[in-house]
C-alpha cells in the first residue's frame, strides 16, 4: 500500500552498482530501510544528494510490515536547509549525531513525540546563528527520554556525582568507576535542566567538554545494547574541544 511520510535520513550504504539502501526514521513507521534502485545513475530521479544525515524528506514509499527492506517510489526536501550543509560543525554534529541514531533508533512503529524532537530539532541546528559547541550535548540529553533511560536528575551537594550505571546522582561513599567527577556530574546535571534557548549561557570549558561528552557516551552505553565506538567522535573532539 502507498503511504505518504516524513523522514529524516540516518545513513545510506552502497548497493550493487547504482543503487542505495537509506536508513530512514519516518513519522508513520519509525526506523525503516528503503531500496533506492539507481540512486547514483545519471538519469535517477532520486538523486543520491537528497540521502545526506539529517535530510529532512518528504516520501511516497509503499510499506508492508514486517519486510526488511522497503520500497520508495517518492522523495523530496521536505525543509530546504539554510547552513547545515555548508557549516563544518553543523555538518558534522548532523553526522555524530546520526551515527548515534543509528545505533539506539531500532524501533520499527511510529513515535509521534520522538519524531518531533528530532525534526525540530534539526530545524534549530540549521536555522540558528548562535554557537552550536554545545548543542551535541544539549541533544543527547534529551533525547535519553525518548530512548527509555532518562536519568533521575536529583543532583545535590550531597549527591553530587553522576552514576552512570544507574541514572541517577550518588553521594560519594556510593561512588564506583562508573560514576563522572563532581564537576562534570554538576555540569551534566545543569544539560539536564537546560533548554536550547538558553545552551549559549553555559560556560564549559574543552576539557570539560571532553569529560562530559565521554561520560555521555558512557551512559548510552551502560543502557542501549549493542552501543559501539563512534567512527565520527574524533571529528567532534577535534572540532570542538581543541582536538
């Protein structure tokens, strides 16, 4: 059956000759894979250029539950981007960021309020003219509502370290390797409670950063199954925190 839905691209990997299989979260199916036959011919209608991380599209696909890799026979911008694709760190957030997604988005049925937090989301990185240092951050916070383990945020002076085994701030005799510093459990705790109008009054420095942002990746870790190295982290630090 044809169906119409957004999309938002993870990933894309060559197929055969000419053609691609796009990883795609949509509003109507969640994560799916959709075969793009021809996608890097000269005379494909669906050029290759349209499957970059973080596209936001318009689809026409014709979905059958159950099978592994669906078909499309439309797609479009469904957002003409002002900066992402021209901004070396909107760029490469939206690739960092994509790479995660791929590895903690394996549902395959519609969530409504996932899929709005990721669409605006994106919207934000391309359309802002503030500094985007910390919104990798800012995003991978929030997004661990949406993914199941949202952290008890009960950060104190008496509980002022983060455990990352069990989401959730611990005093210091609870303490394990598991657990971040007290300044970068503070900072973590402040992400928490932070909304995007306000990532441009955090001052956090690169050696923070780089603590915070590991400590993050930790936590998806100790929580999301199957959780991997990132290819593209090294491209974040170097951009980001100094190298």
């Amino acid at each position: 059956m044809l169906h119409q839905t957004k999309g938002i691209v993870l990933n894309r990997v060559q197929y055969g000759e000419t053609s691609l299989i796009v990883h795609v979260y949509t509003e109507k199916f969640g994560r799916q894979s959709y075969m793009v036959k021809g996608s890097r011919s000269k005379k494909s209608k669906s050029k290759s250029n349209l499957f970059r991380p973080f596209f936001l599209l318009d689809m026409e696909v014709y979905h059958r539950d159950g099978k592994n890799i669906q078909s499309l026979k439309e797609v479009r911008l469904a957002e003409t981007f002002n900066s992402l694709i021209f901004d070396v760190h909107k760029s490469s957030i939206a690739l960092f960021l994509t790479e995660i997604l791929s590895k903690v988005l394996r549902e395959e049925e519609a969530n409504h309020e996932l899929f709005v937090f990721l669409y605006n989301s994106i919207r934000y990185l391309d359309l802002t003219d503030e500094s985007v240092e910390f919104f990798h951050l800012y995003f991978l916070t929030k997004l661990t509502r949406f993914l199941g383990f949202y952290p008890q945020v009960n950060w104190s002076a008496e509980k002022p370290m983060f455990d990352m085994d069990n989401g959730r701030f611990v005093n210091e005799l609870n303490s394990h390797g598991h657990c971040l510093g007290k300044e970068e459990s503070e900072i973590l705790n402040i992400l928490f409670n932070t909304s995007i109008d306000q990532l441009n009054l955090l001052k956090i420095n690169a050696q923070q950063m780089r603590v915070v942002l590991r400590g993050l990746l930790n936590f998806y870790a100790l929580q999301s199954q199957g959780f991997t190295s990132l290819k593209s982290l090294s491209v974040i630090e170097e951009l980001f925190n100094g190298g």
